[in-house]
C-alpha cells in the first residue's frame, strides 16, 4: 500500500546542491549564491525589526516590494506577482496552466531541472526539445509542442548562454500558450527580456533575489506580467506566500540598486578571470553570462575532479547525466576563492 498518488511513488523529487551549514570550512561554489553580502540598507531592515511585523499577518500580494520593483523597474506595480523564491511564481504558473496531455510544458534542453519536476508533480506532460548547435533555439519544435507554458531561462543554466531577443520575440508570437522567461542570473548578463512583457500578454518574466541580490537565504522572488496574466496566478497562490520579513527585507534591498549593480559588475570581472585561468590548465568553458561557468576538463574526467575537489574542501557541480557528465558547473566567488580553486585544479591535474 501507498500513501502517495502514483506519480509521486513513480517520480525522482528536485535534488538540491550541497548545502553545508554556515561557518563550515568549506569553499562553496557549486549552487551560485552570489560571493558578496547583501545590501548594507536591507541589513539595516533586518537588525532594526519591530516585533509587531511577526505578530500580525504580512501583506499577503507584498504590495511594498511591488512598488521598489515598479521604480527600480519601470514596470507598473500591479503587473507583479511575488513568490516565495522565483521557484515558488514557477509553481504558481504550472499549477495555473499546465495539466496532463492536453496542457503540457515545454522548453529546450539542458536546462534547469526543476521545470520537469513541477510538471511532474502536477501532473502536466513535459515536451523536451535539445538545442541545436551552439545552443540554437529550436523554435519550431517548441511551437509544434502546442505547449500551454514554454520556458526559456535566459541567461540558461547550466550553459551560461543568453537566448537572442529577436527569437524571443518570434518565440512569443508564435506560441499557443504562455511564454516565461526565466531571468534569474539577469544581473550578470547584459539586457534583459523585459520590453517583452510589455509587448505581448502571454509572457511572464522572473526574477529571484538569490543571485544578484545576495538573498539566497531570503527566499524571495517575483514575477512581471500583464494583469490578464496575472489575474489566474493569484488564484492559486498560497494566502501568505510571503512573510513580513522576506518583504521588508527584500524592498530594501530593491531599492539599493547601485549596491547590486556593483557587486554583479565585481563577479563579471572575476568570472572573465576565472574563464582565463580554467583554459590555461586546458578546460574547455563556454562563454557565460551567469555568476558561473561550464567548463570541460580535456581528459573529460569532470567526476573525478569533482570529487578530488570536494575531497579538499571545496563543492562545484558535477550533473550526472547525458550531455553534461563530461563538465563542471563552477559558481564564480570573489578573486581569492577563485585563485584557491585554481591552485587545488592545478594540483589536481597535475
């Protein structure tokens, strides 16, 4: 006997990265937290909190972050859904849209991987669709899908590759469904999707304040779309999706825009650094527009690195699956954990 309806007994649940506990020797570069605090101002929020914001009930639609994200943005504040982590305006979408065969999802692969595991957990059909060479949209396939949502993460991950704009578009004309467009690593790239949403009503654009933010542990996130679009998505929300100190938090540190900016410009340059030194111990890295990078060991043995590295106290990525068992997702830290990454690589291969 099972408790579970048969496609949980049947599915394999989202398997997070190593999570070591705060203050634990150990270099972290395997699931891209940003290597930089937060905000000074969204830390100031947090240490001078009045305890009557854990007393009552938060704003259950987050209407003050609504407001930084629509200056900081330049989008109105009722074109935004917040989320409990942009995982969480994910969940929300394909609880709203997607159902069985007649409403499945689709999207091009690698990717990430939770995409397949709401669908799955829905449960929605998942169409998958490799990218052609160079990482090439595969336009027609994803049309053909029929799909009632498509996702295209935009820089993608695990690739680090940015989707052009003008296949976007296309992409969006053409679909019969919604388009989202996963923009989580956005403030490592340059431009972003977003005249997108202001041009067609079935798309949707996330965010996270994990990477460029620095909020990681805040688990906050959200969501620009047409109000039409919107309107179904908070149907299904979760009443009080969002607590006071997540909103709080995270208005403050939306509105420390300089901040971001200058710590995302620090991680660009380091992430040029670091692609420089990986090729001259002969990884194979593709360009990326990520606070990481995908890179290739020449003898292909990126498992064995993977654990060698680990053995010495430091945690990258290693995905053991067709296509990337031969590379390494390395999040970008600051310069002195990068050279201290190179430096055990060096030792490793030699």
């Amino acid at each position: 006997m099972s408790y579970f309806r048969p496609t949980i007994d049947t599915m394999t649940g989202y398997i997070p990265g190593e999570q070591p506990k705060p203050g634990t020797n150990i270099l972290k570069l395997n699931t891209n937290e940003n290597p930089y605090p937060p905000s000074p101002q969204a830390m100031a929020v947090l240490r001078d909190l009045d305890s009557e914001w854990l007393r009552r009930y938060p704003d259950p639609f987050a209407r003050e972050f609504c407001h930084a994200v629509s200056a900081a943005l330049d989008v109105p504040a009722d074109w935004v859904i917040v989320g409990n982590g942009s995982d969480d305006v994910l969940n929300i979408l394909i609880r709203a849209c997607a159902e069985g065969a007649e409403r499945p999802i689709a999207y091009p692969t690698p990717t990430y991987v939770l995409y397949q595991t709401l669908a799955t957990m829905q449960p929605a059909t998942v169409v998958e669709v490799p990218y052609g060479e160079n990482f090439q949209l595969p336009i027609e396939a994803l049309v053909a899908a029929h799909a009632a949502v498509t996702f295209i993460a935009r820089p993608n991950s695990p690739s680090g590759h940015v989707v052009p704009l003008d296949e976007l578009r296309e992409l969006a004309q053409r679909v019969s469904g919604v388009l989202a467009i996963d923009e989580a690593y956005v403030d490592f790239a340059d431009g972003s999707a977003l005249p997108l949403v202001r041009e067609f009503e079935n798309v949707i654009l996330l965010r996270t304040l994990s990477k460029g933010y620095s909020l990681a542990g805040l688990r906050m996130g959200f969501g620009i779309a047409h109000p039409a679009l919107l309107a179904g998505l908070f149907k299904v929300k979760d009443s009080y999706n969002i607590d006071a100190i997540a909103t709080l938090v995270g208005t403050a540190a939306m509105r420390d825009q300089a901040y971001k900016t200058a710590c995302a410009e620090k991680v660009k340059a380091s992430r040029a650094q670091l692609t420089v030194d990986l090729k001259h111990l002969g990884f194979t890295v593709l360009e990326s527009h990520g606070n990481f990078v995908l890179a290739s060991p020449i003898d292909h043995s990126a498992e064995r690195i993977y654990l060698r590295l680990k053995e010495r106290g430091i945690l990258v990525r290693y995905f053991n699956q067709p296509g990337l068992d031969d590379k390494l997702r390395i999040t970008v830290g600051t310069d002195a954990q990068n050279q201290s990454l190179i430096e055990a690589l060096a030792s490793i291969m030699a």
